[in-house]
C-alpha cells in the first residue's frame, strides 16, 4: 500500500480517538456496553478507512455504491464529529478561565444533546455532499486575448478528476459524456485523474465505449494525473486506443492561431520531473495543460497564455481550503499569475468517497475571445 494512503488509514484512526471519546456518552454506563460501543466504532472506522483506500469490488453495482454511501456517512461523523468535539473542548476551558465553567454555554456542551446535535448534523451533511458529488453543471469561463481575431472564438472542455468508480459511477459515464457533448465545445481536454486505484473493470469498459461517441471538431486531448496510473490499465494506452491524443511533455499546433502544450504529471515517486517549454511561439495563443496547479509561474514566464488544470478538487471537504491552498498556486476558478490566466476546474468527480461540499461538480466550458 503506498505511504500517501496509509497516511490516510493513520489519520482516521487519530481522529476516531476523538470520536470514540466525543461519542461514548450516547452509550448506557454499563462496561459491557461501553465496550461493545468503543468496539463498534473502531471497526466501522477502519472498515471506513480501508474502503476510502482500497474499495471492495470489480464492479461499482448497488452493492457497492451502497457501501460508498455508508462509509461517506462515517467518514463525515467521524472526522467532523472530532472537529465539533474540539471546539467544545476549547468553549469550555475558555468558560474554566473566566470562572463560567457551569454556564448553560457548559453545560450544554457536555450534554447528551449536543453529541446528538452534532451527530444529527453530521449525518445530514453527509447525504448532502454525497448527492452534490452526482450533480455535475457546466461552468463558464471566459479569456480575451489579441491572439486571435476580433470576435474569433474557441471553446475548450476541460474534463478533470473523475475518479471513476468513487466521483462517477460506471452508469454514469454515458450521462457525463452527453452532457459534454451537448456543450458544443471545439476541444475537449482531459487534464488527468480520470481513474485510480478502485475504478472497477466495468467504468473502464464504460469509458472504452463513450470516449469515440466524441464529438468536438478539433478531437480531444489527454494528459495524466497523479493517480491515473494506479488503475488496473493503462490510461495512455486506453486513451490512444480510443481515439484521444495524448501530450507527454509536447506540443501540438491544434489550429494556425493557438498552440496545445501537455505537461506530464511531476511526481517523484514516479520519477516525473517538470519540463518548461522552451519553443513556444509569442505569437500565438499557448494554452497549457496541467493536471496540478503548480510550478504555474514558470509556464508563464515561458510564454503560457492559459493554463487549463484540475487536481485540487475545488474544497472537496468542509475546512479543506487552507491546506490545498498552501500546496497549489490555486484552487478553484479563475485568476491570473504573470499575466497567464489560471483556470482550475473543480472536476466531476473526487477522490476517497463519493462526497464534495461545499465546492459543486462541473464542467469547465473555457471560451477563448479574440478582442
């Protein structure tokens, strides 16, 4: 098992410490049922974590998407019942200081009513980023640029962080690639993550058989992403087989006016390392594909006028956006570094459990104007 996800399985477990304990007053005071709860808790969490990491099965069926459904409901209690715990841990030695300590603010936050609260809450938050994970929108984006004739326009599709079999089921997949068909978009760009290590056999035969139902005239365009190489195939080789064109630190000239450049993914336990263009032409519009948002500053000072990406998911999980941002030049949207705009899609799908709140799923519809 890779370190990264083992890592996870750690984190769940330091956090079920908090919940066991935040929790067991719900129980009767008997030992016997103290026991069997802490027991309870403990295999649910690391049922939990195992199947955020590894899945179950070949195939994503009801069985399966009924086991997302109930480890993305725990994951959510466990993780942000710990969260609530602290705070009022921290609301009442606030209370000891100032010599409170027996408010109604206190008391009630050692009572049996605010654990159900919380419990209540959480639950419910959980169904609701579980549905968010399956509405998937089409954003717009719009960049000008006196690249292209005035009032010339190209539309791009930037499709990011399936993980199909956790963010988009295998009898989803048609419905996606219709609805990016119905964009009318000139390109579509996969900018990595399309699979990890629990897509089931039956999303990537569903994959197989929508990516040459493609209808954008320009074709579409693929580079990987940090866990698309953890799947049971080869996503390279799926992509060429079906008729999408692969950019492993290159370029394609796509029309007379605009200049693709695909950025291979620089993981070092990989032994990716970061390749800066060094032959892109000032006169024409350099879109750069990218799975992460980083390094984008080089890209930029290269000559890059767009930088297209995915990775970060948007803010996948509540209280997430500070540490995606601190390892990525950004998160979500659109924003502009050295004079390149930065478009960073939220994706269509996520990694780990099938949830995503606050941020929402989408398409990004990327529309490049000349001025």
């Amino acid at each position: 098992m890779p370190i990264f996800f083992r890592m996870v399985v750690v984190f769940m477990l330091l956090f079920l410490v908090g919940t066991a304990t935040f929790y067991i007053d719900l129980f009767p005071k008997k030992r016997i049922c103290k026991i069997i709860a802490i027991a309870a808790i403990v295999l649910v969490n690391v049922g939990t974590g195992y199947f955020m990491v590894n899945g179950l099965s070949e195939t994503d069926g009801f069985f399966y998407r009924l086991c997302m459904f109930l480890a993305t409901i725990c994951f959510i209690i466990n993780i942000y019942g710990a969260v609530f715990y602290l705070v009022s841990l921290l609301i009442r030695f606030v209370c000891w200081i100032i010599k409170k300590r027996d408010s109604k603010v206190s008391t009630f936050l050692k009572g049996k009513c605010y654990r159900l609260c919380v419990l209540g809450f959480t639950v419910l938050l959980g169904i609701a980023g579980y549905i968010s994970m399956s509405i998937v929108n089409v954003y717009d984006y719009e960049v000008y640029t006196d690249k292209l004739q005035s009032g010339k326009e190209y539309s791009f599709a930037v499709i990011t962080d399936l993980h199909l079999s956790t963010g988009v089921y295998a009898n989803r997949v048609d419905d996606l690639f219709e609805k990016i068909n119905d964009t009318g978009c000139d390109a579509v760009l996969f900018v990595g993550d399309i699979a990890d290590n629990k897509t089931s056999k039956a999303a990537y035969e569903a994959l197989k058989e929508a990516l040459p139902n493609n209808k954008a005239p320009l074709g579409a365009f693929y580079v990987d992403g940090n866990h698309d190489d953890s799947g049971k195939e080869n996503m390279r080789d799926l992509m060429r087989i079906c008729g999408v064109r692969v950019l492993s630190d290159e370029k394609f000239e796509l029309t007379p006016e605009i200049t693709l450049y695909g950025r291979n993914d620089p993981r070092s336990f990989r032994g990716g390392k970061l390749v800066i263009p060094q032959d892109l032409s000032e006169e024409k519009f350099n879109l750069i594909m990218t799975h992460q948002p980083v390094n984008l500053a080089d890209f930029a000072a290269a000559g890059g006028d767009l930088s297209v990406s995915g990775h970060t998911h948007g803010e996948q999980f509540p209280l997430m956006y500070p540490i995606i941002a601190a390892s990525n030049d950004a998160v979500m949207g659109h924003s502009e570094i050295d004079g390149m705009d930065v478009i960073v899609s939220r994706g269509v799908g996520g990694w780990g459990l099938h949830f995503s709140l606050p941020s929402p799923k989408e398409i990004a519809l990327v529309h490049v104007i000349g001025k």
